[in-house]
C-alpha cells in the first residue's frame, strides 16, 4: 500500500523551551522522522499537528493512495474524534454555569424533569461531567448486544431505557467511565438553553475559538473521511459507521486538527474560561473530560501535561496540551489505532520536538503485525515473531493493544491467536492475564477465546440467607450457602477435596479459591442444583465444563440435604422438589447474565451478599 505523506512548516523565530531549541523546519524534518515507522507499517493514516501558543509549527498528513482517491484526507480534513468530544462539551458546560444558567450541583430531576429515572433527584451536572455519577456503560441499554442499536432508536425509548438502568453505587462515591452521561449531558444543554444542541456549541464554543470545520456527526452532512478498516484478505475496508444515538453526547463531534490546537488554546486562556472553570475542567481528581499527565521525554524532567484521546470504530484520536511549555499535539487517524500505539506515537513526536533522540520502532512486533494484516501475510508474520520472541523481548502491552483492535474490527480469529500467543508467553504475569481475560470476554467468540487461554476456574462461597423462609430445624433465616463457579486467568489453584481434610473422600477437581474474575463483564449465567444428599463442590466437574464453555455458575446448597451437613432432613428424594412444603415451581427465579451475581425470589444475590 503507497502513502503521500505532507509536511507543512511555519518558518517562525527560534523557540525558547526545554532543551535543544530548533527552528520550525527543523521541528517537522524530525516529527517526520518519528512517525514515518508508524507510516512503513501502516499503523498510522491521517493528521498530526504540533503548536506552540496556538500557532501551527508543523502539520504531517498521511493519506492512502491506492484504492481510494489520491490525497483523499487533505490537510484540516475533518475527522470524527470521538471521546475527545468530552473536553469540548465538559466546556460548553462550565460556559453556560458562567453564565449563570446552569449549576453544577443540580439533579437532573432539577433540570429535566421529564427525565424519569428513581436516581435523577441523586444524580447532579457534577456527577455526569466526572464520570461519577454511578451510570453503568453503554453496552449495558437492552438490545445493545444484540444491534438494535445500529438502527435509529427514537430519543423516548433510549432515555426510557438509561432510566430504567441501575446505578452501580451511590453518586459521588466512585468512578465509572460511562458515555450515558454525556448522552443526558446533551438533553440538559438543549433544555435549559430553550435552543438547540448545535446552536449552543456554535455560539459558545465554535465561534469564539474559530472553530470552522468542528460540528455534530448525527445531524451533519458535511463530508468526513472514511474510518477503515482491516480487509479480511489484506489492504481496507471502509467501517460501515456506528449510529452515533448513543455517543452524541460524549462521542458525537468530528473537527480537524487546526480546530482542536485553537480549542486546546482556547480552554488554557483567561480571556475566554475563568480560573474557577479552569479548576473544575482540569481537576486533578475530579476532572471534566481531561486527564493530567506526567509526560516522559529523553533524559529530561516530566513534563505536565492536560491530555484525553478518544476511538471509536475505524477511528481514533489524542490531544496533548504541555502545560507550563504551552506546547499542544494534535493526532487524528482513520483506522482505528489503540491507545498504546497513539501514546507511542505522540511521545515520539514529542522526543524529535524537543530534539532528543526517537528510538527506532521499525522493528516492534506489534508494528510488524499490523503491516502484515494489511500485506495478507498474517500467519507468516506470527509464526516470524513467535520465533524472534524467544530471544528477543515483547512489549505485551502494544500487542495487547492491537488485539484489542482486531477483536472490534471483527478479526476475531487473529485476535485468539494474539491472546494465545501472550498467555503462552507470559504465564506468570496475572495483570497481563487478566487483561487477556477481559479482552476475551468482549468477545462475540468468547468460548473459543477463554479455551485458548486456559482459562481456570475460580470460586468463591457465598453465606447467603433467604429471610422470607425459616430454616427446616430453627425459626432462623434459611442459609443459602452458595458455591460461585467462574473464569479466571489466575494460575494458583488449590485441589476441592471433598470429605474430612485427614482422609478426604476424594479429589473434584482444581480451583482458584477467590481468584479474581477474569473480567468484569457479564457472563450467561447457569444456576444449578446437586442431587439429594449431595453437595455443590462435588459437581464441580459440571461446573468446570460450564465454567470453560464462557458459563458462571451459581451452585445452591440445598439446606437439609447436604452431604456435609450433620443433621439433615430425613424424607428421601422428594424433599429435592418438595423443598420442605413448598412446591418449587413459586420460586420466582431469573436467570440471565451475570458479573458473579443472581437473583432468586426477586431478590439479588452478589459477592456482597443481598
């Protein structure tokens, strides 16, 4: 695949920063040199601009040549940005909070009162802006795993749906990264505003800071380039683009990188946001859509940095602002590149900018696995590398990184081969493992994913009580002790051995006992039920079978009727369905998906009990 790479300088004066000052020219031949790896193995399509105080030092701009138009991404193209629309909307907020129109500390209910949600009176602006409002993500709105929402869902029925979601704790106490905020983030500007969405950024936001080629993707009809994809028989393929309903708020904005230097600016100058909006928006613990970084260059002291990125399907970007330097980056791609190899990239630049030297990243196995994706010489490269590992060290964590891409890009296959390739190799690193479990669970292929990796079993043992029901012996709470079998990527498992530990009965298998879960997503759930007389643990060879094919099991000891129990109730087989007078079938019961939880008499059960 050919690539046209631009380079465009500024002839300014000598700059007075850091170490080694270079002139302009000098910056972008160097900049050049830091991203032209990343263009050789075609990890990196788009645009790349570096400023001081606002004005443009150098802007590259890479573009595909071959099967699309020549030059197609020009330079100041407009590029969906995704997350990083959460800086520009946490500023339009603090905006109208100058302007006395909106309170940070108001509910929901305060603002939008048909909003009907039994959290709205808890849940304030400031919750929403810092991501602490309890909110789970997006992909926990019914039908979103099944695509409904590929298709246009009116507003009612996703704002009915958000409301009928359940906080994961009380607002404030936590934080959860969520883009459901941002989405109610934007029916509180529309409504406390009487204007819409578009007229209130414009007026705010866009015009003040000449932002020209800014907007909204819903309900734009201006041209943005292409996001790509990874062919399945080499070269790209366009990215058929996401319904952006549920992202408007918190994901919904396209620009270019001439407009984002000029927001960056904007937002770091008094004239246009106060000291107090200032505080707010880059917060060091709380912060509105921003993160404070310290950034690493050569041998130099760290360098603050305010920085956020964002991605998307075929889409992805990263800002940097240095602070005290006042030094901005801008990077916008249209395939999809993770965060690992962005904030590779953005150092590199960073390192040439300053003059130090850029190491050579021609050679990183990641980099290599992505030209071969493109190259159609994928199972070559993998077995090349597999080789080349032995003897030379893998940074596991860009790899990681472009098995991430791979599974949303819907390479599936490719990205078992990458988790089975890093499992294999870094056995003993538990955090590895559990980010290759989490990435597995994301999976549409799940199964196949967790079998490749080994995945082993872990439990934990709940002391759970039914309060409506009295034990069969006592008039106490009837005990529900209940054996959680699930995935873990943890190694250290311990034999279940049944019987008195002197002379145990025999061996049911292996398990972790407490391991953590190999992710924190939901699993289907299968709730089941041992024989009379018998116990959970001993069906822990069913349960390992469960556990393996992508299961979590909810094992119930029936109370009365256990092997370890020494006084049991004496009414043979029937007391199974029987259950001490009360016919099984009024037990209200759902079994759905679960993150180690269930719910029984609709009551909801979880590692922290009811």
């Amino acid at each position: 695949m050919k690539f046209l790479l631009l380079v465009l300088a500024v002839v300014l004066p000598t700059m007075a920063t850091a170490k080694n000052t270079v002139t302009s020219p000098e910056i972008c031949e160097r900049v050049a040199t830091a991203v032209k790896p990343f263009v050789a193995q075609k990890m990196f399509y788009g645009d790349l601009a570096i400023a001081k105080k606002g004005t443009i030092l150098c802007e590259l701009n890479v573009s595909l040549s071959q099967g699309f138009q020549a030059n197609s991404n020009p330079t100041n193209s407009r590029f969906a940005i995704a997350s990083l629309s959460k800086p520009i909307i946490s500023t339009l907020i603090l905006k109208l909070h100058e302007d006395g129109v909106l309170n940070l500390n108001a509910s929901i209910r305060a603002v939008l009162p048909e909003f009907d949600a039994p959290w709205a009176d808890k849940v304030t602006i400031h919750h929403l802006l810092s991501n602490r409002s309890g909110l789970p993500g997006h992909f926990m709105l019914p039908g979103w795993q099944s695509g409904e929402f590929q298709q246009h869902v009116s507003s009612e029925t996703l704002f009915a749906q958000i409301a009928a979601l359940e906080l994961g704790f009380e607002p404030g106490e936590n934080y959860l990264y969520t883009n459901l905020g941002w989405t109610l983030l934007v029916a509180i500007v529309a409504e406390v505003t009487g204007e819409s969405y578009e007229n209130s950024l414009k007026s705010l936001i866009l015009v003040p800071l000449k932002m020209e080629q800014t907007g909204r993707v819903m309900t734009s009809e201006v041209h943005l380039i292409d996001d790509l994809r990874w062919g399945n028989q080499g070269g790209w393929e366009v990215q058929m683009p996401l319904h952006m309903q549920v992202f408007d708020g918190g994901a919904g904005l396209y620009s270019s990188a001439k407009d984002l230097v000029g927001f960056v600016t904007g937002v770091h100058t008094p004239d246009y946001l106060t000291e107090n909006s200032r505080n707010l928006l880059f917060s060091e613990n709380q912060p509105y859509g921003w993160r404070t970084e310290d950034i690493l260059l050569g041998d130099s002291e760290p360098l603050r940095a305010h920085t956020y990125d964002g991605q998307l399907q075929g889409h992805s970007s990263l800002l940097y602002h240095l602070i005290e330097d006042d030094v901005s980056l801008v990077l916008l791609n249209h395939t999809g590149m993770g965060f690992q190899h962005k904030a590779l990239l953005a150092n590199d630049v960073l390192t040439a900018y300053y003059g130090f030297d850029v190491p050579d990243r021609t050679t990183l196995p990641s980099l290599q696995l992505n030209k071969s994706l493109v190259d159609n010489t994928w199972q070559t490269a993998v077995n090349r590398l597999k080789q080349q590992a032995l003897s030379n060290p893998v940074n596991a964590s860009l790899v990681l990184d472009l098995a991430q891409q791979l599974m949303w890009s819907g390479n599936t296959n490719k990205a078992i081969d990458v988790i089975d390739w890093l499992a294999t190799s870094f056995p003993e690193n538990e955090g590895l493992q559990r980010q290759l479990g989490n990435l597995c669970s994301d999976m549409e292929d799940h199964v196949a994913c967790l079998k490749r990796n080994r995945v082993a079993v872990g439990m934990r043992v709940l002391p759970l009580v039914d309060h409506n029901r009295e034990a069969w012996r006592e008039a106490l709470p009837r005990p529900m002790l209940t054996h959680m079998f699930y995935p873990t990527v943890e190694k250290h498992t311990t034999p279940l051995l049944l019987g008195a530990s002197e002379s145990p009965l025999f061996h049911a298998g292996d398990v972790v006992v407490d391991g953590t879960p190999a992710s924190q997503q939901k699993y289907p759930l299968v709730l089941m039920s041992h024989g009379t007389g018998g116990s959970a643990p001993q069906m822990l060879w069913l349960a390992s079978a469960l556990v393996k094919a992508g299961y979590i099991v909810a094992a119930v000891n029936h109370h009365g009727n256990t092997a370890f129990e020494s006084q049991k109730i004496s009414r043979g087989v029937s007391v199974v369905v029987g259950a001490n007078g009360r016919s099984i079938s009024s037990a209200k019961t759902t079994v759905g998906r679960s993150n180690l939880g269930f719910t029984y008499r609709r009551r909801k059960y979880s590692f922290s009990g009811v």
